[in-house]
C-alpha cells in the first residue's frame, strides 16, 4: 500500500537535512535550517527550511522570507526538479526513501538528469529562447500605458504568449503571456531571467498572486540596458530603471530587480560614476546605503538619483517626462547633464 502524502512528507522531514543536499545543493546548513535562494534551488540565502522539529515548526517546513512562498519537503522535490504531477513527485519521493538505509542519496533517472530544475539557469535560458522580440507584442502595450515609450536598445526583453506560472498555493499551474527580462553577468552571459505575467490585452498584470518573479543565478548579476563606458545608472525594477531611462536614452541602465540584489550588483571595469536609481522606501534606502559604500572602496563616484514620488516610474506617469527631466536635472553632474540631459533634448 502506498502512503498517502502526509506520510511521504513526514518520511522526508526525518531525512530533512538529506533531501535538502539533494534537491537544494546550492544551499548549505546553518544551525537548525537549511538556507539556499528558494525552492528551485537558486543560490541565495532567502529560503529557509527547518532540518529538525521545534516548538515553533516541524522539520521539513519552509519559508522564503523573499517572496512569502512556504511548503514542505514533497515541495521542494516538485519545483527542484521541475516536476507537473503529484504522481511523479511520490514516485520520485518513494525512489529517495527507497534506499533510505543508504547513506548515498539515489541517483536521478535519465530523464531527470537532462532536466534541469525549473529555477535553474539552463531553464531560464531556454525561456528567454523560446521568448521573441517585444516589438508589436502586448508587452509594448504594457510598457507604454505605464508611460515608457523609449523602447530602442530593449533587447533584453522579450514577449512570451504562454508562460507558465505556479501559483503559491497547491492550485493548478496557469499559463499567461509574460514579459521575459534576460539577466546576464559583465561580460554578457545569461545567467537568469525575470517573468512579468501580464493581462492578454497588456493593459496591466495578470491576476495572479505574485506577478513578478525572477529564477536563475542573480547575485551580482542585471537586466542591462545599453552598454556601460564609464558612467551608468542602476536601479531596482524594470520598470523604474525604463522609466528614467525615458529621460536619459543615451545612459546605460541596469535593473537588479531586488533591493538585496542593487546591493550587491557587480560594476564594469570602466567604470567611473555610478548613478543609484532611489526608490522612497526604507529597502531603497538601505541597498543606497550599502551600493554607496561599495562604490566607493572600489574608487567610482556614488551619485543617488530620487524621485518625487515612491519611484521614478510613478514620478513619469503622474507628472510627465518633462518634470521628470527637470527633477533630475540638479542631481545629474553637469558634464553628465550635457552629455545625456540637454544633448537629447
């Protein structure tokens, strides 16, 4: 008789710290949890899951304090692994506790071998592949009800008709059309991408819970508009980084998508000043904070760009490119001014 899925959880906790150097290998143990990125086994420190039974939680439960996602261990063999049915999920669950008296976790099937985790950056690579051009898709009209209308050099995004989307729960897997941002490194490389599920006339987001999501190796990494020389601007979202590029289509941009991640995105060797795309909220101010001081020590002038409003997004929407480009015209250096401002006006 096979168990039914309390059971294969509870038989996963016991083995807790096993399943995750399995299915979350980028990950590592601290304490009494086991961090990695999230449940697609993405490296990061967000995701947490509890290796042993607490007055405060069982083993084998998760959070990723990122996005609020939680589950248990039959969970995380479904996202790890890319997996659709419950089926073979518990068939795979089964094939680990099979040979539980093993101290050597089984090896994958064939099958699972050459797939790679939904997280993953083959998986993102393959998305952005089998994504095309924004050029007269809804994305386009996504982008310019939200008031970005500067879409020359936006190569790195791309439309997707039917993007897959999970939702948090244990609801059925949808499909949305989805803008597709490419996350690569300095020298170019994909190593990750970013889905905004969106309406099918474009005019919003799609209804879903949480729609915007990143996968792939983003530490460090961005969504890069232009090519950086010796001067460049980054920001938070897409969106926000588009929106000031509006005012400044001659600067290259780069979107880190997360606060943590502005923090902590890698600078060109070229470069000399970097301009620190604010969002007015206290996450803003902190990866200001940290992105300021790390810019420093590696000898590149910090210059913080604020907007009036929450984000320069909302600042080009409610008050238009005009008083956007005033707004930021005492922020900018005046040789940058020139170069990129007045020139272009």
């Amino acid at each position: 008789m096979r168990e039914p899925p309390h059971e294969l959880a509870r038989h996963l906790a016991d083995r807790a710290e096993a399943v995750c150097r399995y299915y979350l290998s980028n990950g590592r143990r601290q304490g009494n949890y086991w961090t990695v990125g999230d449940v697609r086994n993405t490296p990061g420190r967000s995701m947490f899951v509890r290796l042993v039974d607490a007055a405060r939680g069982s083993a084998g439960r998760w959070t990723d304090a990122a996005t609020g996602e939680h589950g248990d261990l039959l969970d995380v063999v479904r996202e790890a692994l890319g997996l659709k049915n419950f089926a073979d999920v518990a068939k795979e669950a089964r094939g680990f506790l099979g040979l539980s008296h093993d101290p050597t976790p089984p090896e994958p099937s064939a099958p699972q071998r050459a797939r790679s985790p939904a997280g993953s950056t083959e998986a993102a690579r393959r998305l952005f592949g089998m994504s095309r051009p924004i050029s007269g898709t809804i994305v386009e009209t996504y982008l310019r009800q939200r008031g970005i209308t500067t879409l020359h050099g936006t190569g790195s995004l791309r439309f997707h008709p039917r993007c897959y989307y999970r939702p948090d729960d244990d609801g059925p897997t949808e499909t949305w059309p989805a803008m597709i941002g490419s996350v690569t490194s300095l020298d170019g490389r994909l190593t990750g991408a970013h889905r905004t599920w969106l309406a099918p006339d474009g005019l919003g987001k799609a209804p879903v819970d949480t729609p915007r999501r990143a996968m792939g190796d983003l530490l460090g990494n961005a969504v890069r508009f232009g090519v950086p020389g010796n001067v460049m601007a980054a920001g938070e979202g897409i969106e926000t980084t588009l929106s000031l590029r509006c005012a400044l289509p001659d600067m290259a941009m780069a979107a880190a998508l997360s606060a943590a991640h502005l923090a902590a995105i890698l600078f060109p060797p070229t470069l000399n000043r970097l301009y620190i795309i604010r969002d007015n909220d206290s996450a803003g101010d902190g990866a200001r904070d940290n992105l300021i001081e790390r810019a420093t020590d590696a000898g590149i002038e910090a210059i913080v760009l604020s907007p009036r409003m929450e984000d320069f997004n909302e600042d080009l929407r409610c008050l238009g490119l005009a008083t956007l480009r005033k707004s930021i015209a005492d922020q900018l250096v005046r040789r940058d001014r020139y170069r990129f401002l007045e020139r272009v006006a």
